[in-house]
C-alpha cells in the first residue's frame, strides 16, 4: 500500500494478493445504482468486473471528507456489494475506514458494484433509522411499497414544510453530545458565531429542503433502506443500544417524542414511565431498553405480589427505580376514608416509603360520590418531587426520596396561603393525573355533573401558588371565558389581585375528567371535559365546555379552541351521558401534529392540534347489520339519571408511531359491552381510523387473531388504557385480566397469573412499563388491592 499522505487517487484501486491484470480483475468509478435506497451513501462507489470468484482482493474508494461525505458518521460506514444486475445486496463486513487518509476499504471476493454505506452523524435522524430498522426486524416489510411506507412515517418530521423546531432539537442534541464527552472530540462539532455549537450537517451536507426532497424521493428495497443492517453489526453486537451520552442529551431525545421518532422506540436510555401514559403527550409509549417483544413476552413472569392497604384505582407510575401508587381507600386511615400512597423499590419490590392522609367525613362528605376518598389518579415524579390529587379535594407535593409534603394546596375550598380562591359548593374531587411541565403544575378539579362548577388549575411547582385558573363552565354564549375570571359565587372575597369574577354562567357540572396533555410546539394543554348539569339531560351537544376537549394556553391559560361531541358520534339515539373520560393523546402524523381522544359515547376522534377541527372520527362499538347496537345494549333504554353510556371509551389510548396505529381500550365500569361481537381493544390505523387488525365476517367484522382473549369472556371491558412495548401492547381488563398481545397482529402472546376470578369490583385500570418489567395494581375489593411486578424471566 501506498505509503501515508499519497493515497489520495481520484478513482477507486484494488490491493490484493494476486495480479489483477492476470486474474481479469478490472476497477473504475461508479455511480450509486441504488440512489433512493439510502441516505448513507458517501458519495463514491466502484464498480468491480472479473470472474465469479477471485482470491480475496482488498478495495480501496477514496472519499473527500468536505463534500459528499458530510452528514455520515464515518466509523459507522461499510461497503454494500450489489450484483451487476442488482438481484441481491450484501453487506462486506469485512470493510471500515481511514479517517485520517480519508478512505473507504473492503475486502472482497466476488464483482460488483462496492458501496460505502454508513449511518447519519445527526443523533435524531440516526435515531429514526434505528427505530425503523428495529421495526422492520420484528415486522419484515414484504414489498417496496410497504418499506417505503413505513420509512416515510418515521422521517415524516423530516418532511415538514418549516423545520425551525426540528432544527432547534438537533442543534440542542449536538451541544449536550458536545457537553458529555463520551465518544467524542472537540473537533466533532461545527462551531458557529459567538461559539455555539451547530447542529450536525445532514447527510450530504443538504439543506433542510434539500434533504426534504431527498427523503421524498426514497423507494428503500423490499428489506429497507441499506444502512438498516448497520444498527445490527457483528463486530460491535450494539443491537440498539442507545448512542453512548449522559442522560442530559438522552432527556433531549425524550422531549423530542412529539417528533414521532421512534418507531418502536430505541432510545433514551431512560426506562422510566413518570407519569401517567408516561409521558406529557400521554403516548403510553414506553422509552428506554426493553427486550419485551414479540418473541419473548411469553417468558414475562409474576415476579412479586405486594399487598397495599386498600384497592388501586389508578395507574403506576415508576421514577429512578421507584414505583409510586395510591389506594383509593386506605385502611389505615383513621377515618379508614383516606388514602396511601406508597413508594416501591422495583428491583426488590420493598415498600421503601408511605405518605398516608385522612379524609374528615363531617362537616362536608370528604371523598367522592363513588365512596373513594383516597386517590384515584396517577402521580407525576418529575425533579425529585411526588406531585399527586387526592379525592380529598387537595393537590399533594412530596419529597420522592421521603414522602413528607413539600407543600399541600387546598382546590376544594378557598386556600389564601397559595393564592387559591374558590369554593365548591359541592366537594371537588381530584380525579386527574397531574402533568408537570416547564415548573408548573397542571390539573382539573371538580365533581361530575354535580351543582358545581368545573376549574382548571395553573400552579407553581414549587410553591403550590396559583398561576392561573380557567372556569370550563361559559359565561356567555358570546364570547369564550378568559383565565382567573370565576363565578360569584364559588370565589368569595378578597380575591387575588389577577382575578375578577362575573354573575354565574347558566350551567354547572362541566368537571374536567380527564388528565392534562401538553404539546410543547404549540405551548398548549388539552383535558376533556364532563357533562354539564342539564335539565332533565337533554339531548347532545351539551352546553360549553361540556363533553368536549378543551385546548389552552400553557403559560396563561388563553382559551384557544374547543371541540365538543355532537350527535351523530353516539351509538344510541338518546345517548346523553357521554363525557370524555379519556385523556387526549398526542403525536406526529404526516408532520402535523394531532390529538386523538375518545368519549363514552363510544366514539374516538382525530382532532388538529392547532384548532381543534376534526381529521376524523369514528364510532368504535359495533352494530348489526341494519345499524342498531348489538343484544345486551337496548337502544331505547333510558336510566333514571339519563341515558349513561357505561360502555364506551373510559381509557386512553396508546399510540405506535412505527406502525402508525392507536390501541384503544373499550368498554366502560358497567361491564356492559356485548363481549360476543365487541372487542375490549380496538386496533386502528392513525389516518382513517379504521381497523388495522384482520377482521372478518360483516354483522359485525370481528378481529381474527385475537380470540381469544376477544369475544371469549362475557362483560369483559377494556376499561384500562393499553400499554406499548417494542412490537407488543398491553392490555387490562375487568376479567380481572392483563393481556400481552402483538401489536402488529393482535396475536396472543401472554397472559398475567394471580390476579383472581371476578367479583364485583374486582379489576385492574392499566400497566406501566419499565424495562423489562411490567407493572400494574389492582382494585380487590373496595378495602382491599395489591400491585403486581412482572419482570421477563
């Protein structure tokens, strides 16, 4: 070989152990025959000529570092041999680089066109490679067209039309790689004006529009894009491990979920499921490792049973190893009408801590109309602080290594200490999850469709103060409310300096039922609202804010849209009961951005983040086939209190971006669904709504795969919200029951042992997944409950 600093030819060239004039061994310049199969080309290629076979032959391609390579991870690169005829690609694992001499090498056997294929420097962009290599090993793309499909709607953030907070996330990523240290050097980074670090150039070092047009004109191989195979490498068996950093930029990756990068998702390393659906857009997603997957959740094991003082009625959330829950009752409690919430070591299943509160019957009833007064809702553990509601009417913040309170701030009744003024005239309740974002707290408080009226709060993390508060119930029909304007009679007097009040809107009830979602692009929450108190329940649309979703500013609590369930979305004409219970769901879809929830009324809808307009909607129990629900489900019953859709949509629902699909528990507490035609999940396409499992037959079309556990257990619902791991989604049910199923076919993998026969009362609402664990409580009875760790053997 040439010695250092003169191999710098213009063309490709052979170094091997033979002549290669005698051997008939020919070399020159190529083009890439495959342009649109990658985007990790370096930008040369060789084309090899000869006998089938010929003695092991090293090649050599050069490469300019400043131009077509820019944008690639060079120590990521390998040559890819593709026949003549293009009839087969192989990968050279035998083949590297020189970065300092700037060259591609490989060794080789056979002709050919050679070439170099490596992985993006950009962290983001390599991450949706990753998730869509990881997909496709689980679920092999069949044809071009669906290789191409499923590249697509992973690089879809790459497609949209302003790129700007895209290009602040990578710019943001390549500073906290800079920060670390790990695996890198100072000469890594692009450094712009007044020292900032730049984000990674993309591949080819294209601008955003140009790489647009780029991944547009993709058409991957049948097997994917080349540099797919790269994540797998026999020399450094990574097998998805998560790019080496610290968890700063890991966190970064995280907040950039919303991107839908992750298709299932590969990275951060970060297992932790801290609030509930895991995270602020509630994609029920889990992050992280985990070897659960398809082929191994049949090896999940009960690995602890832990008995809790009273029955689970929420989700857990699991933090540093840690796994919080409350009881929604707590026999502990002097009154027995508190509840406990408990911390949990995972990998010993050791009760580590306890916080347990009272709830006074008298003067006023402490707890719900249901007969919980302890806690019914998710907490958050975000910067080292338990933020949880109780069904007492207050908002808990606890230190998470102790469990003492932090601070305690009263949304029941008037709380001068924090800024808090508003009375309910009937008990509010704390039924939401609270979300924790940008240090403030975001939660609904209120009480069904009871003779109160329904709040949002805003408040400081830190101190439990009020920041800002939304009335859900109009004031007029001519104009939306504005923050920190209540009605006069739940804010007596004084009132903090930013608040005013105006004469009671006409209606009350209105409470906020479900959990705060955030998007971070748009600065905006989004909670679904319950019925408002209706004379009579006359028939849908309610009055506003009622049974709809709400979007508002994060910052001031601006109203900025509302959508609201008509008519047409019930499955029984005299539907009317019908709040939506389930928590909005947010994600990327064709680079917009999107909120999906669903109501009681049975239906699930696609709404735009920014205005809340409708993409699609659907109604999700099935009918016969002359349109009336199905036996067991009277269509002109009329309960006493109204026409209450008890078998609708309680859950939220989990979103795959890999496979561009929603799982959406159905079936509410009453245990009412007809189960012979109506499935406790439904599996959708993220576009249509439609179903995404194989179905058959027409009155109704029933999943094929699933069955069981679907169809098979008479009133058994889906009254949980559905969990996701790698290729599979779990399941809860009122069986009592917790289900692994494929998430690509609906396939059973695995069913949860210990849980008991039914009883009334007896069920489970969801899983959290952290690592290889999963883990989820249950409600025995109404004193008694227990919450399961199952870890894969």
């Amino acid at each position: 070989m040439a010695s250092t600093g003169t191999i710098r030819p213009p063309a490709p060239f052979l170094l091997g152990a033979v002549d290669n004039k005698a051997s008939g061994l020919t070399v020159q310049a190529a083009e890439n025959p495959l342009p649109t199969a990658t985007l990790g080309d370096v930008g040369v290629a060789a084309q090899v000529s000869g006998p089938d076979q010929f003695p092991l032959t090293v090649l050599v391609l050069p490469y300019h570092p400043a131009a077509a390579a820019a944008g690639i991870d060079m120590q990521s690169v390998r040559v890819f041999q593709i026949a003549s005829d293009g009839s087969s690609v192989r990968v050279a694992w035998h083949s590297g680089v020189n970065t300092q001499e700037h060259y591609v090498w490989a060794e080789i056997r056979g002709p050919g066109v050679y070439l170099p294929v490596g992985l993006p420097r950009d962290l983001l962009l390599r991450d949706a490679l990753r998730s869509v290599a990881r997909h496709r090993l689980f679920t092999p793309t069949a044809t071009p067209e669906e290789a191409r499909a499923l590249t697509a709607s992973v690089l879809a953030p790459f497609l949209a039309e302003d790129t700007r907070p895209l290009d602040r996330l990578r710019e943001e990523t390549a500073l906290l790689e800079s920060q670390s240290g790990v695996n890198t050097r100072p000469d890594d980074f692009q450094i712009g004006s007044g020292g900032r670090v730049l984000a990674f150039p993309l591949p080819r070092g294209a601008s955003p529009a140009d790489f647009r047009a780029r991944v547009q004109g993709l058409a991957p191989l049948a097997a994917g894009l080349l540099e797919e195979v790269l994540f797998t490498t026999p020399d450094n068996g990574e097998r998805f491990a998560p790019p080496s950093a610290t968890a700063r930029w890991e966190a970064t990756l995280d907040r950039g979920r919303h991107l839908a990068l992750a298709a299932p998702r590969a990275a951060p390393a970060s297992t932790d499921w801290w609030m509930y659906q895991h995270d602020v857009e509630h994609t029920g997603l889990a992050s992280g490792l985990s070897d659960i997957s398809s082929t191994t959740a049949g090896r999940l094991r009960l690995r602890a049973t832990i008995p809790l003082d009273g029955p689970v009625i929420s989700v857990p959330v699991v933090a540093g190893g840690k796994v919080y829950i409350g009881t929604g009752n707590s026999t502990t409690a002097a009154n027995r009408s508190g509840g406990t919430l408990y911390k949990i070591d995972l990998a010993t299943a050791a009760v580590e801590k306890t916080f347990t509160f009272d709830t006074p019957v008298s003067p006023r009833p402490g707890g719900s109309r249901q007969g919980y007064a302890g806690i019914g809702a998710s907490p958050a553990v975000i910067d080292n602080r338990v933020y949880v509601s109780g069904l007492n009417g207050k908002l808990y913040c606890l230190d998470a290594a102790t469990l003492t309170p932090v601070w305690v701030t009263d949304l029941r009744n008037p709380d001068a200490d924090h800024g808090q003024p508003v009375r309910h005239d009937v008990p509010a309740e704390g039924w939401c999850c609270p979300l924790v974002v940008n240090g403030r707290v975001y939660v609904g408080f209120g009480e069904g469709e009871s003779d109160t009226f329904g709040f949002v709060y805003c408040l400081d993390a830190a101190t439990g103060k009020g920041v800002w508060v939304f009335c859900t119930n109009r004031f007029v029909s001519a104009a939306h409310n504005s923050p920190n304007v209540l009605p006069q009679s739940a804010a007596p007097p004084p009132l903090p300096a930013a608040m005013s009040t105006l004469p009671d809107p006409a209606m009350k009830g209105v409470s906020v039922w479900s959990s705060c979602a955030y998007d971070a692009g748009l600065n905006r929450i989004y909670v679904g609202t319950g019925n408002s108190t209706r004379a009579d329940f006359e028939p849908v649309p309610d009055d506003f804010y009622g049974t709809g979703v709400l979007s508002l500013d994060a910052t001031t609590g601006a109203f900025k849209a509302f959508f609201q369930v008509q008519p047409q979305d019930n499955y029984r004409p005299l539907d009317n009961d019908i709040d939506v219970a389930s928590s909005p769901t947010l994600f990327t879809r064709n680079g917009r951005r999107v909120v999906g929830i669903g109501s009681k009324s049975g239906a699930y809808f696609l709404l735009a983040a920014d205005d809340l307009s409708v993409l699609a909607r659907r109604q999700m129990l099935p009918y016969d086939q002359n349109g009336a629900p199905f036996p067991g489900i009277d269509p002109n019953a009329v309960p006493p209190d109204g026409a209450e859709n008890t078998f609708g949509i309680f859950g939220t629902a989990a979103v795959h971006p890999g496979l561009g699909r929603l799982f959406i528990g159905l079936g509410g507490y009453g245990g009412s669904i007809d189960s012979s035609t109506t499935p406790f999940l439904r599996v959708v396409d993220w576009d249509t709504l439609a179903d995404a499992w194989a179905t058959a037959g027409t009155n109704p079309p029933k999943y094929v795969v699933p069955v069981p556990p679907l169809y098979s257990t008479p009133r058994e619902t889906g009254l949980s919200s559905p969990a996701l791991v790698n290729d599979v989604v779990l399941v809860a049910t009122t069986r009592p029951a917790l289900y692994a199923l494929s998430a690509s076919t609906g396939l059973l993998l695995w069913t949860a042992d210990g849980m008991g026969p039914p009883t009334n009362g007896n069920y489970v609402v969801g899983p959290a997944v952290s690592g290889n664990d999963v883990i989820v409580g249950q409600a025995k009875s109404r004193t008694t409950g227990f919450l399961y760790i199952h870890t894969l053997s």
